[in-house]
C-alpha cells in the first residue's frame, strides 16, 4: 500500500515537473494568437515608420478601430502612434512607430554561454528585422501618446548636458573564436566564447585607432567610463592596452583564447580635445598574435549638440520638476522632429520658433529613454506592402506526426509531380515504415519560432523542441529537405541572388551541424536521428527516393543469400595524410579499425587506399575502386584531409559506376568535410 502510495505521488511529481518545465520552455512563438490573422512586413534600417491609409485599405483593414492595431517585433508588443485615438482612419491617417533594424539580441541563446557574444547589435543572420500588425480588441494595446511641448511657458533652466553613451560595435569580420589547435585551427559548431561580429584583427605592430572629431564634450560634467570587449585570437600570451588621448587607461593581461569585459573610469580632463582618439594595442611578444574588438562604450558628459544626425537615442535621469532641452545640430530637413520618450510612451514634436534650437519641456518621471527623429518627407520609411500571415497551431492533431519533414516549398515542383508529397506518400506507406508524417514549410518555422528573421537556426531548433514537448506522437525521426550554408557565409553573400537559391534550409553553426538543430542543449548529440537531403530541385528529391526504395527492397526478407549480400561486406578504406607523419599516423588507425571489422563480429573485407605522392590530391585506381562499385561496397570511409569541397582522393565522377541498388555508406573523416553537403 505504501509502495503503491510512493509510486503514484512519484508519478505525480514527475508529471508536475514535466509540465513546468514545458511551461517555462521558450520557443519564440508564445506571442502568436492562432485565431487571429498578422501583417507582415521588414524594416532593414532603424528610424520612424509610417502605414499609411492605403496600405491598411490594400489589406482590408480600412475599418478597423485605430485602438484595436497592435504591432510585434521579436515576440514583443512594439508601442506605435495612430494619427487617431480611436474609431476608423481616414484618408490622410496613418500608424506610426520607431522602427529598430534586427540586431544580435535574438542570437544569444544560441550561444554555450550568454557571456561569450562580446556585442549584441549585429546579426549573424541578417540586418532586416519583421514585424507583424495585428488586431487585438480585448485588451488595450501599446500606445506612443501624443504630448504637449510647452516650452513657451517654461521656467526650468536649460540642461547643460546628459551623460552619452558612444557606442562603437564593430562589423568588421565574423570572428570564429575560440579554437582548439590541432596543427590547425578547429572550431566548434556550437556558437563559442568571441564568435561573432568584430573588429579586424589586431597585431602588436598594428593597433586599432579611433577618433572623433566632435563629442560635443560637456566639461562641467562628472568623470568618464570606458567599457570594452576583447577577445584573444591566438594561443599567446599579451596584454590588453588601450589609451584615450595618450594617456593608458587599461593594461590588463588576456593571454590565450579568452575574452575581457573591462570597465574603467576615464577622467574628464583626457577629453575634450580637438580630435579624441582611443587606441587599442595588442602588446605581445609573438608578432603574428591578434586580437579583436567586440565593442567599446565611451559614457561621458556631452552637451545638447546632436552632431548633425537624423536620429539620436540618449537617457536622461529621474527628476521630480522635468527638463527643458535646447537641442542643437540635428538634421530635420525643414520639417519638425518628433522626440520619442520610450520608457512611458510620450511623443513630442519640437518647438523651432528660435532658428537652430529644436526645444522641449518635459514633464517630470524616473529615468527615461528618448529618441529623435527627423519626421520629414525624405527621412520618414513608409511600409507600402504587407504579407498576410495565418499562423498554424502545430499542437493540432492534424498536424502532428512522428516523421517530421521540414522543407522549402520550392523543392515541391518536380518533373513528376510533387516531390515533397512524393517523399511524405513513401515514409506514409507500409513499404516506406507507415510512419505519420508532417511536413513542415521552413519559412512558416522562420517566422513563429525564429521571429520571422531569414534563415535563423532557432526556427528549426525550437520547432523540433516544441514538438518533443506538445507531440501527442513523440517524432522519432526529422528529415531536411533542402541545401543549407553556413551562417557566416549566408551573411556574407546575403545580397548576392544565388544565395536564396542555395541556402533553403539554415544549419546550426560554423562549421555547420544539423545535430545541434535536433539536441536538446548545444553539444552534437541529438535527441532526435536528424537527416538532411542537400537538394536545389524536386527532381533530385524524386531520384534520391528512388534509391531509398530499391535499398529498403534490399532488406526485405527475400534473397538473403551470400551470393546476393556479400557486398555489403566489402569496406573501401581511402587514406590521405598529406604529409609522412600524418599519413603513417592515419594509415595505424585505419588497420586498427580494419582488424575491428574483419573479424568475426562483421567480417568485412577492407580495401585500403593510401595516398603515397606529395600531390595535393591524389586519383583513386579509378579501373579497381569501379569494379569494386560495381560488385558492391558496402562502406566507403575516407579519413584524411579535407575542405568542405574536396579531398586529398578524387574518388571520381559516382555517375560512371555500375553499381544501381547497391549503394554505400560513405564516412568522411576531414577537416570541415561536414560541411559538404552545403556547397553548390
């Protein structure tokens, strides 16, 4: 009785925490409401937007209450502004809100640990952000208020200055971080202490000078602070210098592949010069060391001067009165800026009746963020196109399955019908597992559980947790039906057309790893067996099934004999060193794992293949590797050198083998070689 009694309060407990845990799991789509219908559309650079009138009326929305809009930018309500406070618009209204480009924010979770980003401003992704309109009339939703400017009849003394943060985040190089050295350096796959955006490398003999010509210094303000991210990119030993005006301010020691986040006080009186400089130096004894930046801020006392920009975010501290501000040196083209106080929800529009000064009378509040914003014509974005979007619940029975394939749409067009369907209709039958198969469009897992930012491994990542988690059915299995490219690649040739067409389906990391898609933490073991089939075309789809067909008829309990199944015995074991002492070294531990297979547990008989020239890549006996394709191989292992687009072995075009029905298992053993299947 009382073992009956533990057991079930046992299962209880374990049921509670279950539930908890999937309570607290984030997977980026907990702010979608599957009943209602959102309107997306992409801001690529921060600034005041606009939606007119005649976009809303192009998406049937003409006559929706100004009070019930509500806007979503990275699974978070995005307060706007309506020309109306309620009712219907008209002609002349429109939406408006301070639209912020995508940065890094999102791609901390990706990291092992939150520390290891050294700056979070720029994406590894992409620099468009999507934001998503929607109707919400049970609630009342994020408003910026239109406030009164009664700077005519204020009495408070002007404020001679706010403490700025200057803000450098560098965009230099995606920097691979950490690495383990292996007569090469090696990375991993998993987002790494450093990796990311970051200034160039550098060098004792080359270090990184930056100046400014204009910090509209306020000296009769406090002492400055300088915070800085670094990063060491080689095995050395050094010293972390930096000097602001001459004169140092850090000298710390960051030896090996470690990061620092340094704060030190800066005096005033280092500033204030005709040209602030800040230099950075790598100060090691090794020559070829290198460092890198992931960003510095420079928080000092600066007067009202804007520097001539169109937009211009600053904080200023609580107060129990408010503040008068006499803005100068803000680009406005003629127009009356807008001032966007963030923290409450405030919107102002500058009073200019003194030429030069832009004027503001704030009301008393706590510590408050602002933005200013050019509001003419030629600064103002105006968002002229909308997607409609209609979410699918995927916790629907329908929608569920224990095969989960997730694909680009492109790859359904095929010469024989399509491919997808054709692929989900084989796993479906009793022929191909009678498995209950889902298929799952990347760009709808792109934007509920990536925030709709292109290509982000979150989408896949978080929709193979969700499913784990909600599944009535656990998945057992996840296919990719597409090419992908490495994230470092896809951003640096984001612009280029040839990229969309390449990169359907994202990887995790650089080099890539479809397992960390599918592992419940970031190291490279799945919790779910996760294929990929790297295809541009329904029609390689169509001839790869093929081949799935005939080697799944192999196994059927039919012809079991050794005439028919003695291939599947033979090994190809190709060898490529590059150099004597790794050549030796690899050829010992492939006759290691030869004798393993040999024996009486498999019994397999091994050809080896050694690289013996000092060529870059050697040509396999292409007459003895095609009579042994021919006859049947059952494994093709290469352990040697590699990139992700070639070996030390040409094994020869696979289309001139003889080999229909039989076809191997190839293990590529090879520096980046896992990233083969994301080359064109």
């Amino acid at each position: 009785m009382k073992k009956g009694l533990y057991h079930s309060r046992l299962s209880l407990l374990m049921m509670m925490l279950l539930f908890s845990t999937s309570i607290l799991a984030q997977y980026n789509n907990e702010w979608i409401d599957y009943s209602k219908s959102y309107y997306k559309f992409k801001v690529g650079e921060s600034g005041l937007y606009r939606i007119p009138f005649t976009t809303l009326q192009a998406n049937g929305l003409a006559n929706t209450p100004a009070e019930h809009f509500q806007l979503w930018r990275n699974g978070k309500e995005v307060a706007i502004f309506t020309t109306k406070g309620s009712g219907s618009l008209g002609n002349t209204d429109y939406i408006e809100f301070f639209g912020v480009m995508n940065d890094g924010k999102a791609d901390a979770i990706m990291y092992k640990k939150r520390e290891f980003q050294l700056s979070d401003k720029w994406s590894l992704q992409t620099d468009t952000a999507a934001y998503f309109l929607t109707v919400n009339a049970t609630s009342p939703n994020a408003r910026v208020l239109a406030s009164p400017n009664n700077s005519a009849t204020n009495s408070l003394p002007v404020e001679p200055y706010f403490m700025h943060r200057l803000e450098r985040n560098f965009k230099d190089q995606i920097n691979p971080g950490y690495a383990s050295i292996v007569g090469i350096y090696v990375y991993s796959s998993s987002y790494d202490n450093g990796e990311g955006w970051s200034s160039r490398n550098i060098q004792p003999g080359t270090p990184l000078v930056e100046q400014y010509n204009n910090l509209a210094f306020a000296p009769e303000g406090p002492d400055a602070s300088l915070t800085i991210t670094a990063f060491g990119n080689a095995l050395n030993e050094r010293k972390l210098q930096v000097s602001v005006n001459g004169s140092r301010v850090i000298d710390a020691a960051m030896d090996y592949f470690i990061a620092r986040n340094t704060t030190v006080v800066v005096p005033k009186n280092l500033l204030g010069r005709a040209i602030d400089t800040i230099r950075v130096n790598d100060a090691s004894t090794v020559g070829s060391d290198r460092i890198t930046l992931g960003k510095y801020e420079l928080v000092y006392p600066r007067k009202f001067d804007f520097g001539g920009n169109g937009l211009f975010e600053f904080t200023l501290p609580g107060t129990s009165v408010g503040n008068y501000l006499e803005i100068t040196n803000f680009r406005n083209n003629a127009s009356a800026p807008v001032l966007y106080e963030l923290t409450e929800g405030r919107r102002y529009v500058a009073d200019m009746t003194f030429p030069g000064k832009f004027r503001f009378a704030l009301p008393a509040g706590g510590t408050r963020n602002f933005v200013m914003m050019d509001a003419s014509a030629a600064a103002v974005k105006v968002v002229n196109t909308m997607t409609k979007r209609n979410f699918i619940d995927y916790t629907a029975s329908s929608r569920q399955g224990n095969y989960l394939m997730i694909a680009h749409s492109s790859l359904s067009a095929s010469s024989n019908g399509d491919a997808i369907q054709n692929y989900k209709n084989y796993r479906a039958s009793n022929d191909g597992g009678k498995y209950q198969v889902g298929i799952y469009d990347i760009d709808e897992l792109v934007d509920q559980f990536a925030f709709g930012i292109k290509k982000h491994p979150l989408s896949i990542k978080n929709f193979i947790a969700f499913a784990r988690a909600y599944y009535a059915i656990s998945p057992q299995y996840v296919l990719l039906l597409g090419k992908g490219v490495t994230y470092d690649q896809y951003r640096y040739n984001e612009s280029r057309p040839v990229t969309e067409r390449i990169n359907l389906v994202p990887t995790f990391g650089n080099p890539g790893s479809d397992n960390i898609l599918a592992s419940s933490d970031y190291d490279a073991t799945p919790e779910i067996p996760i294929g990929r089939l790297s295809v541009t075309t329904g029609d390689e789809i169509n001839a790869y099934l093929e081949k799935v067909k005939q080697h799944d008829k192999s196994l059927l309990p039919v012809n079991q004999t050794v005439k028919d199944k003695a291939w599947m015995k033979n090994f190809a074991h190709v060898i490529g060193g590059g150099d004597p002492y790794l050549q030796n070294l690899i050829n010992n531990y492939m006759k290691s794992a030869s004798r393993f297979v040999e024996d009486t547990s498999y019994g397999a008989k091994v050809y080896a293949f050694e690289k013996i020239t000092s060529a870059g890549v050697d040509l396999v006996n292409s007459g003895m590797l095609g009579n042994l394709f021919t006859e049947g191989l059952g494994v093709v292992t290469y352990f040697g050198h590699s990139s992700a687009n070639s070996m030390e072995f040409n094994l020869d075009d696979p289309s001139i083998f003889d080999n229909a029905g039989k076809y191997p298992l190839f293990i590529a053993n090879g520096c980046n070689a896992g990233n083969f299947f994301m080359i064109p």
